[in-house]
C-alpha cells in the first residue's frame, strides 16, 4: 500500500509499506525518503546507503543456477565474463528445437559451469523482464525518474574482479544481495564523463574511495563515476539497477523527427516557396514553438531512450 503525493520523475515523499514478504517494491525501500535523496545524493556524489527492508529474497545463488539449468534462457538475458573478456556467444549458447523450428541463442548449461568454475563472473541481463520480483521493484521505482530503467544481476566467486575501471553511460543503484564485494571508485569532477567507457589507467588517490558492500548495502554511483569491484567473503550476488537518461542530442533528434511529421510542418512545406525567404524563416520558427509547446513530455522522453540505446 503506498499513498504518493508528486509528479513524476520529481522528488516526493512518499509513505510506503513493504510488500507483505518483506521484499523491497519501491525507491524507497532502497534509499528511505525519496525527496531527502533527491536533494542530498541525486547526480551528486556517490554514497552507500543502508536498504530499508531485506533484499536477500529478491533473488538467490540456488535460483540463478536454476534458472541455468532449465535451459530456457536466451540472449542476450545472460552472459559471462572473466576479468572483462566476455565469454564468445557461441560458446555459451546452443540451438534449441522449438515447435519444428531450429533456435539459436539458448544457454548451455556446461560451459557457463566451466566458466563459473575458473572464476568467471556469470550475469542476468535485463532481468526486469521475465523475473517477477525485480520486475516488481523496477516498476515501483520507475516513477521517480525521467529515463529509462534496466536491471542487472552479478554472481561473482571470490576473489574475482569481474571488469577493470571503467564508466556506464547510466546512474547506477547496486544492491548487495548476498556476499561481500569491495568497491572502489571515484568521486565526480569537472572531467568526468557520462559515456559508457573503460577509465584509463588508476582512479587517482584524491577521487579514489574504497567501501565494503555487505548484504542489505545500496551503493548508488551518479553518471561520471569510474568504479570496479572485487567479491570478497562467499559468492556475492549484487543487482545493478540503471537509470539511463537521454542526452540532449537524443531529445533534440526526437523533437525534430516528430516535427517534421506534424501537420503543421507539412503545410510549411508545401506552401513555403510562396514566402520570402525572411518570412518562411519566422514562419517555420512559429510551427516549431508550437509543436514543441504540444509535445508530450514523457512520450518524448521515451522515445529519446529508445535512441540512446538503438546508439550506445
């Protein structure tokens, strides 16, 4: 049950309760009140924070390995990677007969063993879309942000540094599920950058922070934030959940796209050649404003995301 008070993608204080088996379903849930992180931590500086509920239940080691051996799942919704080289595609996956049809793409359950067993990081992509219960939270958090959200889940062994320093083009939430991992990254500066991309050579010691994420830790990285991170003590399971926002240049292709299949462009079109060049200029300038006046703000938005992820 949750009564909410703000607009969209704004900061709120909501009062939330958790779902009746405890698990989180909401942005607060992970970071408390949603209007004090807002202010304090929203695409400032990164900060680890402590869940408000339990996030053992979201998902487990025994259920990631069954969903492996089922053999149901299909890329690109897992992949494996072992200090950054990703394991070929076609090794990890295997055709599968489906209803007289030859599938490609299907998990295959020994190699995804072998690469596990030689330290290998095994990860759920996109899991908001067939997993129920980070499908749940992923949805409940949804409403607070103008962007588009992803999940993400890693089962690393200990002692693995999955992926050398690099940067995602996204805001990240980590929620330390079970196991221990530490994290190093760096704090925000005028050079940082929001692309999705390795971070050359060492975090430098002035940026550089190093924090232990135990089971129950939310650590929330803001774009720009270089960071990698090594599993410690038991199998650590953490689930990256991503804010993705378009960039202005996303927008401004959407925008334009959608002008030009407004009517009111099309009668500018036709009809422009019978104008001074100086008239069609303030003409054409009169038919963008009020289409960008019409513009419905989340549809845009949408589409801009849609974009940026055709692109990245």
């Amino acid at each position: 049950m949750t009564v909410t008070t703000h607009t969209p993608g704004t900061p709120s204080r909501t009062e939330a309760a958790p779902a009746a088996d405890g698990l989180p379903t909401l942005l607060d849930h992970l970071v408390g009140d949603p209007a004090v992180f807002f202010r304090d931590h929203w695409a400032n500086q990164p900060v680890v924070l402590r869940a408000q509920t339990d996030l053992s239940g979201l998902i487990t080691e025994q259920e990631m390995w069954d969903e492996v051996e089922c053999g149901l799942l299909s890329r690109p919704y897992f992949t494996v990677f072992n200090e950054g080289v990703r394991t070929a595609i076609s090794d990890m996956s295997t055709k599968r007969r489906v209803v007289g049809h030859d599938l490609t793409g299907f998990i295959r359950a020994e190699q995804i063993h072998r690469d596990w067993e030689a330290g290998a990081t095994f990860k759920f992509n996109q899991a908001e879309h067939w997993h129920p219960r980070i499908r749940t939270l992923v949805q409940g958090m949804q409403p607070h942000f103008r962007g588009g959200l992803e999940s993400f889940v890693f089962l690393s062994p200990p002692g693995k540094t999955a992926m050398q320093a690099h940067y995602d083009g996204a805001h990240v939430f980590v929620l330390q599920v079970s196991g221990t991992k530490d994290w190093v990254f760096g704090r925000i500066h005028p050079g940082s950058t929001s692309d999705s991309t390795i971070h050359e050579g060492p975090i430098a010691d002035e940026e550089r922070v190093e924090v232990t994420l135990r089971p129950g830790d939310v650590l929330y990285m803001p774009h720009g934030t270089p960071h990698y991170a090594t599993a410690r003590e038991g199998n650590s399971i953490h689930i990256a959940i991503t804010v993705e926002e378009p960039t202005a240049e996303n927008l401004a292709n959407v925008l334009l796209a959608t002008f030009m299949a407004d009517p009111r462009f099309t009668a500018f079109e036709e009809n422009h050649h019978r104008h001074a060049p100086a008239e069609r200029t303030e003409l054409l300038r009169e038919a963008l404003l009020a289409h960008l006046a019409d513009a419905d703000e989340k549809a845009v938005t949408r589409a801009a995301v849609t974009l940026r992820r055709e692109h990245r």
